[in-house]
C-alpha cells in the first residue's frame, strides 16, 4: 500500500523519465491509464468472483493482473522477460479477445479498451517499478478506494497539459454546476455523446446519488448512464473512471456518434431523459460525415452536427446542457440559423450562461457558454446571464481551476431572475429576450456578452508618429540581430553593404 497516496503520480512520473520509450506527458499517462485499467478490473473481478458463483473472466489467466503483475517477495518477472511479456503475449491476446453483440459490457470493455492501447516503455526493469507502484494500491479497502479516485480525478485534470490530449477534460467545476441545474432523478437516463473522461457522466452520478434511498434505485442508478467517445485514449479513461465509480456495466462505447446512424433514423428507444455534453469544437467533418445529416443541418463544424444529434435524441420533456463556443451564438451560416430557430421553435430554450474566456485555460481561450434547454413546447422567452469572474480573480488557469462554488452568484440569480443592467455602460449582465425579438436579430443569441476593450483613438498625427516610433524600434531590433548574424559568418557590415 504506498504510504502516501498523494505522491502516487509523482513517483510513476520520476520511474518514467528514465525510460527511452516514454517521450512527453500525453505517453506518460496513456502508459499509467491502461495498467491502471489492468489493476482496477482486477480488483472488480474479485468482487464479481465472491458474488458469482459461475463468474468467469474473459482474459485468459496468465494475462490477469494477479498473475503476472503482482510481485510476491520480488519474484515477479521483470527486465526483458516482462517486457517480452507484455508485448509478445498481454498485448496480442487482450487486443483479440472475440467479441460479439451477445458479449456482456463489462467483458467487452477489456477489448475495446486495449484496442488501439500501446506499451511505450523499452526498460523492462523500470517497468517493472511502475507496475509495482500501482500493484500496491489497495482497492479492496474503501477509504484507499475512494482516495484513490480523487487521485484519478488529478490525473485526469493532468490532461489539461498533456499535449492535444486535454480537450477530453472539461472542468470538475463546470460539469458539476451542469449536473446540478438539471436535477437528475431516479429512473432518469442521460448521455453523452462525445463523453471524453466521463466527467459530465460521474458528475450526474454524483447528483444523482444523493436521491438513492432503496435497492431499486441503486439499480436505477448504476443503469443510469450512456457514453460515446470515438478516441481510443480518452475511452481507456472512462472506462476506468465508470468502475471506480462503482459502475460494473458501464454502457460507455468506443465509437462515432456523428456516424452513428442517419440523423432522422433515430427511434425513441436511441433517446435518454437527459443530455450532458461538451462537444467537440473547432473541427472539421468531412463530407461522407456530413451525408449522416439532412442538407438543411449539414455543416461542416463539429459542434454543430452534435448538436443536431442532441436535438433529435432528446426525449419528450427532456433536459439538456451543452457548452458551446460563441462561434455559435452568433453564427449566420445555413447550419447555425437552422439549428436555432429548431432551438427556439421546437424546443424550450430558456437559458443562455455567458461564461468566462479562462475557463478552459491553459489550453483555450476560446470563451464558451452553457445553454440549458427541454423538449417540450417554448416558453417564449430566453435568459441570458453573463458570468463575470470572481472577485479578485483575473482569470482561471491550471492552479486556479474554476470550481463549482464560482457559478454560486449564477444559482443564487438562477433561482430569482432578475434582469441587470449597468447604466455606466448601458449594457446588460442579465436579459431576458422573447423568442420574437432573437428572430428579429436573426437568431443573434450572442447576448450579454463581456465588454469589449475600447481601444484608444489617435489623431493623424500622432497615429503616425507612434507608427514612426515602433517602426525604428523594430529596425534597431533588426540591425542588433543582423550584426550578430553577420559575426558570426565573420563578414563585417561595413564592407558588406
């Protein structure tokens, strides 16, 4: 059992930077991701095992965890056995374990997850002491189990400084807040289509959770949930995250969601009472990605297919809350206006949380905002807030991560709507815009919006003195580095020019 829980990272991460193999964070902690799979379906086979009298696991023994990584008096193999082992024989086998639709979840996940999973490590001796590291932890033991998974969540969080790797997390605090104003209840379904780490999922779950009373509900409970994430890492670390969560079937898949099916193929039992999410933005689909969808709602940007995906997935009376870029608010292109108008028309569009731009640094700064919306008939009217930052915070970043007590003034308005306005500026904080006025803006939601910089406003003159001025700046700038340049090839400026 490691003595300290805290330093658990922090020992893997020293272990790895002597191997050769291991080049950059994002390899760091896909390699600790799929051990940490192998040890956490472990410890949940043995719970299977005590509970199931005909339980059998699905990786052939000499590939269990127990039988190849627990090191019993330092006779476990390591060096160039080990490592021979893993890559010769663990590898091959968990990649072709036979599958099919009959195969129960928590047997597939094994496959799936080591699908496209890779050993970067070439040391086999230094492998060895990572597998001992995380071999030590004791997750039969509840209080070191739920340790455990606050040290999950940090290396989660990690990914935010991981190369590319960090658009699969979103912020504990926003998923959190999320959860919590839609209200989740027993026998309520919810999803995400593009779902990362899982965080919106363990973020209902956890809402969720405070409603279990009965054995009923906590099936209900554990059933609750269905994920979608077509990247292979980040479903690795779902995975892993819905069994420390307890989740024994987790119904999480490792496919497209975009290519699922045809947009208008979708039958009632493809919807869920809930939808969380954080779609992917930025991106770009190609056409044959683009042919899923009607012409009308065909874009070419990521968000905005999911977001007809989460449209015509929504049940009847259903909830959902999606982070979306600016970009859409005020987008006017054929997909963007479509999709609102369905937002405004189909559906109850009924709040709009204007977010900071910080919330996703350090690896955005795109500003982002939250929209909460039913299925059901329109209420008329849309609210918008902008939530500024607190107070004597300039901005959030990787140690000043927003929390979920920062959206505190967002509830407390949340829960008494008022509109706001500072008479300085003449501009809102708070508004709320009936569904009439927004299409007479042609569908413009970007409302109570941050005040933008003004900028200072010269003169003639003295906007081309100060252009002068930067000017021969640059140019010193530029003759220093042209001399140093020219040092060094040994020519000298003044016989040169």
């Amino acid at each position: 059992m490691p003595s300290n829980l805290g330093s658990f990272v922090k020992r893997l991460r020293d272990i790895m930077r002597n191997d050769a193999g291991i080049n950059g964070d994002a390899q760091r902690i896909e390699q600790i991701s799929w051990l940490l799979f192998l040890k956490v379906y472990d410890s949940k086979e043995e719970d299977w095992e005590f509970s199931e009298d005909s339980y059998k696991s699905i990786i052939p023994e000499p590939c269990r965890w127990h039988n190849w990584a627990h090191d019993e008096d330092g006779k476990g193999i390591t060096g160039d056995t080990l490592l021979k082992f893993v890559n010769e024989t663990l590898f091959p086998t968990l990649k072709q374990i036979k599958v099919d639709t009959s195969t129960p979840i928590r047997d597939a996940i094994v496959q799936s997850t080591f699908a496209e999973a890779h050993n970067f490590m070439q040391d086999g001796v230094l492998l060895r002491q990572v597998v001992n590291v995380i071999d030590s932890l004791n997750l039969s033991d509840y209080e070191e189990s739920h340790a455990f998974g606050e040290i999950y969540e940090n290396i989660l969080k990690e990914l935010q400084s991981a190369g590319s790797a960090g658009e699969f997390y979103t912020p504990r605090g926003v998923t959190d807040f999320m959860a919590k104003m839609v209200d989740p209840q027993i026998g309520q379904t919810m999803a995400d289509f593009a779902c990362g780490t899982g965080g919106f999922i363990t973020s209902w779950l956890k809402e969720l959770r405070k409603k279990v009373e009965t054995t009923a509900d906590e099936d209900a409970w554990s059933n609750s949930i269905y994920g979608m994430e077509k990247k292979q890492f980040p479903y690795m670390l779902c995975v892993t995250n819905m069994l420390l969560h307890d989740i024994d079937d987790p119904k999480i898949y490792h496919s497209n969601s975009l290519t699922l099916k045809k947009l208008l193929d979708y039958v009632p039992s493809d919807k869920f009472d809930c939808i969380l999410m954080n779609p992917p933005y930025g991106g770009s689909e190609k056409k044959e990605v683009q042919n899923y969808f009607p012409g009308d709602l065909a874009s070419s940007e990521t968000a905005d297919l999911f977001m007809a995906v989460i449209m015509h997935r929504l049940k009847a009376n259903g909830k959902a809350a999606v982070v979306l870029p600016d970009g859409f608010l005020f987008g006017n292109d054929t997909a963007k206006i479509n999709l609102k108008k369905m937002l405004l028309n189909n559906f109850n569009l009924h709040t709009v949380i204007r977010m900071p731009g910080s919330v996703f640094a350090p690896y955005t700064s795109i500003a982002t905002n939250i929209l909460f919306f039913d299925n059901k008939v329109s209420e008329g009217k849309v609210w918008f807030y902008r939530m500024d930052m607190p107070e004597g915070v300039k901005h959030f970043n990787k140690t000043h991560p927003i929390k979920v007590e920062d959206f505190t003034p967002v509830i407390e308005w949340w829960n008494d709507r008022k509109e706001i306005q500072h008479t300085d500026t003449n501009t809102y904080k708070s508004k709320c815009f009936t569904t009439d006025e927004l299409a007479n803006l042609n569908y413009d939601l970007d409302q109570c919006g941050f005040p933008t910089v003004k900028k200072e406003i010269l003169s003639p003159e003295d906007t081309i003195m100060t252009f002068i001025e930067k000017r021969n700046t640059l140019n010193e700038k530029l003759d220093k580095q042209l001399e140093e340049i020219l040092s060094l090839m040994g020519v000298h400026r003044d016989n040169n020019l």
